[in-house]
C-alpha cells in the first residue's frame, strides 16, 4: 500500500460526495486529500484548523474510510492505548518519536493557519500518552512512514481493509447538466466546461478580504468575472453555498449545482445596471448565473423582456439562449447567505467585487436600478466611493424613489429604487408586475436605448419611445 505524503492535493473530482457518503455528512474545512486508499477513495482528508463557525480544530488529519476506522476502533477497544501508553514511560527513543511526531504535527497544522487556542495542542494524546489510534493511523498514512512510530505500528496490526474494493460509491455524485447533458459534481469546480463559466483551474483564488481587494484590481472585466467566480473569502458563506450544492432541494436532486459565486452577468458596455441582494439558494446558486431559476428570476426576467431589455422572457439555465440588451445585472453579495442575509463582515469583504465591476462598465451605464433596500445602499455607497457626488444625508429607498447622481465630468446618472421581485413582494401583491414593468421602461427609457413590444407598452404606465437601439 502507498504511503506517500499527499498533504499538498486539493480534492478532485467526486472526492468530497465521496467523504461525505463515507462520514455520512458533509465534511468541514477539508484543505486536502491527504492519502488515498488503493481502491482510490480518500481515506485521510486534511482539515483547516478553524470551522466556518469560529471553532477551532485540533484534528488536522482525519480518518474517513469507514472500514478503517472500525478496525481501528477494534484496537482501541483491545486495550493497545493504554499499553502503547506504558511504553512511552519506559522506552526513552519510542517517547523522543512519538514527540517529534507531535511537533511535526504542530507545523503542518501551524502551516494552514495559526490558531491561538490550539497553540502547543496536537491530537490523539500527543506527546505524553496515546488517546486515539485514529488520529495516528491518519498522521501516519498522510506523513508517510518514520513520522508517527505509534501511529505505523498500528498499521502494521490491520488487515488490508480495501481488498473487498471501494468502501462507498458516491452514487449520483456527477449529474448531467439540464440542458448540455455534461455531467458535473457539484460545487462545480472551474474549467470544467459549465455554460458561462468564466473560470479556469488556473484563475486565483480570494481567501481573504485583503486577497479579495488585490483581485479586484484587475485590469479587465473578463479577468474580475472569473476571479469573483470562484472566490472563498467569507468561511460561512462557502459552507452554505457548498452545503446547499451537496445535499440539494428534493426538487433538484438529479441536478448538479453550480455552488460558487455568481459574477455580473450581461452587456459589457451596459446602459443599464441592475443591482440585487445575492443569490437564491436553490436558484443561481444552482443554476451559476444571477436572478436564473428562481421565482424572483422568473419575475424579473418576465419583465425585462416585456420592456424589451431581454430576448427571452424565462431564464431557467446557464446556457439556455437568453440574452441582456444594454443590460447588466450585479449582486451586492456574489455568495448565497443563509436566510438571505449576509453579514456586515461579509458585505463589506464581497464589496469590492461590486466596486471593480461598477467602475469597469461606469463609462457606459445610464441609470441604475436598486431592487431592494439593501442593494439601493450598498450600491450608493460604491457610486460615493468611485467617486459620484452621492446626496447627504444618504436618499432613503423607496419603490419609484429616483436620485440623480452626479458623475465626474459627465452628466448626472440616475439611480431607481424599485421593490425587489421577492416572493414575499409579489405574493402579497407589495409588487405587481405593472409595477415593475414601470420600473424598468423608466430605466430604459433614461437609458436611452432599445424599443418596447406592443405588449410592454400596454402593460407599463410610461409611454414607448421609438429611440433607436
């Protein structure tokens, strides 16, 4: 069997379905795959040493293939701790191993990110006494023999646990895409060829808010879309747009799930701007394109093409044909947050997405529009920090509220409020259609651009134009 160090492989392909079907859960912080068993499976996942709640982790590597670790918990239950324990206090070159192993330890754990309240603290009883074979069995499979002496004698002590073949299959774990039949895992790792896309295996990855800020000074839109794609800054965030993408919506389980960020989508040289909160869980998480497959989705698309802002009236899949006319939409938060509400930490990190992408397309647009209250001040904000004459105090959101908004050496830009296109707006009827047909003809009519159906001039109160596209 292969005892090479694989501390450095991030996972691959099915790997975390893989762990998941062998924990029974969903796995937390995995950094790595830190050996594979011969059948392939992972057998050790390398964990990050703080939760995505805060919590600190001590147990860096960790045993995930369930034949292993029943037999380990065999030997534990065999008495071997306590004397393998014993044997520390007698034999003075078993001790000095067995602390080197706790040391070594210590620095790769150390290596992924300094933890205070782990500070000295390894795991399975490291220096002194032997806790837990587990934790042994994985340091010595993930470092390689001669690191743990406890840890490959215990391995010495177990039958070949992968001669029945692969402990769990992940069945299901790539589903065809709705529409190309391409199977994917989900989350969707870049490059793998999802409609849109914009990604690579290659493009940098956001960690953190310093590393996000780097990113977004990018020199092209192109270059900012595939960046923001696949950003993992905010720790909470990613377990709940990757939670979401592996357990999925009953609805959509024979689904892949796109589980990443959404990046603006749309006109390059737009004329209009659409801001929204994030997301949908179940919508562009799912679907990896903004306002795509969801009831609010559904609405706001409807509309756009009734105002002749869109060339399809539905929006239900990355790929499926639907275009933006002199339109882009953006989202205040590119990850979805649980209960639709992200923090302020998380706000202000995934800000300077926002801030990068409004400064590359600013030449072009014409007016803006906020769906919602909390797009309408982060996207306020943006304008003052890019440099617009933004009122003071801040105008306050309200659905039809209008604020001209004076841009640097050109004329003043309008930004429209308009209610968001929430289920919980529109079943009440808080928003009707004709009220957000309104909405987008005024925007469109600012902007200056296109011309409306017969049926959208119908449906909105303002009167068509006849400018020319």
């Amino acid at each position: 069997m292969s005892r090479q160090v694989a501390t450095d492989f991030p996972p691959q392909g099915d790997d975390i379905a893989v762990v998941a079907a062998q924990l029974g859960r969903r796995p937390r912080k995995v950094h790595a795959v830190a050996h594979r068993c011969p059948c392939g499976n992972p057998d050790v996942i390398e964990t990050e040493p703080r939760l995505a709640d805060g919590t600190p982790f001590p147990t860096l590597f960790y045993l995930t293939c369930p034949r292993l670790t029943h037999a380990v918990s065999g030997l534990e239950a065999s008495g071997l701790m306590r004397e393998m324990t014993d044997r520390l206090a007698e034999d003075v070159a078993l001790a000095r191993g067995y602390r080197r192993a706790h040391e070594r330890y210590l620095e790769r754990r150390e290596a992924l990110g300094a933890v205070p309240e782990l500070a000295g603290i390894s795991a399975g009883g490291m220096p002194s006494r032997v806790k837990c074979l587990h934790v042994l069995v994985a340091q010595a499979l993930a470092a390689g023999e001669g690191v743990n002496p406890l840890g490959d004698e215990t391995l010495t002590r177990l039958a070949p646990w992968w001669e029945q073949g692969r402990c769990v299959v992940a069945e299901g774990a790539s589903r065809p895409h709705p529409l190309t039949g391409e199977p994917f895992v989900s989350p969707v790792p870049p490059g793998q060829g999802w409609p849109g896309d914009p990604a690579t295996r290659a493009t940098p990855v956001a960690v953190d808010a310093p590393s996000v800020r780097s990113a977004a000074e990018t020199a092209s839109l192109p270059e900012l879309t595939a960046s923001m794609s696949v950003c993992r800054a905010c720790p909470r965030l990613v377990n709940w747009r990757e939670t979401v993408a592996i357990e999925k919506r009953r609805s959509y389980e024979h689904e892949p799930y796109w589980g990443r960020p959404i990046a603006g989508w749309g006109d390059t040289r737009p004329a209009v701007v659409i801001v929204g909160l994030a997301p949908a869980a179940h919508g562009g998480n799912r679907t990896g394109r903004i306002f795509t497959g969801d009831r609010s989705g559904d609405w706001l698309f409807a509309s756009l093409h009734r105002v002749g802002l869109a060339t399809l009236p539905t929006s239900v899949h990355a790929g499926d044909g639907q275009r933006l006319l002199h339109t882009r939409m953006v989202a205040a938060v590119r990850c979805a947050p649980p209960g639709n509400k992200p923090t302020v930490a998380e706000r202000d990190t995934c800000t300077p997405w926002l801030q990068a992408e409004i400064g590359l397309v600013l030449g072009s647009v014409r007016c803006f529009v906020a769906l919602g209250s909390y797009a309408w001040d982060v996207l306020l904000r943006v304008l003052r920090v890019l440099g617009a004459d933004v009122p003071t105090p801040r105008p306050r959101f309200g659905h039809g509220v209008s604020v001209p908004v004076a841009m640097p050496g050109r004329p003043p830009v309008p930004v429209l409020g308009s209610y968001h296109p929430s289920q919980q707006n529109t079943f009440t009827g808080k928003l009707t259609e004709a009220m957000l047909d309104d909405m987008l003809l005024r925007a469109r009519r600012l902007a200056a651009v296109g011309t409306v159906t017969s049926h959208s001039a119908d449906r909105a109160t303002a009167p068509p134009d006849s400018t020319p596209p």
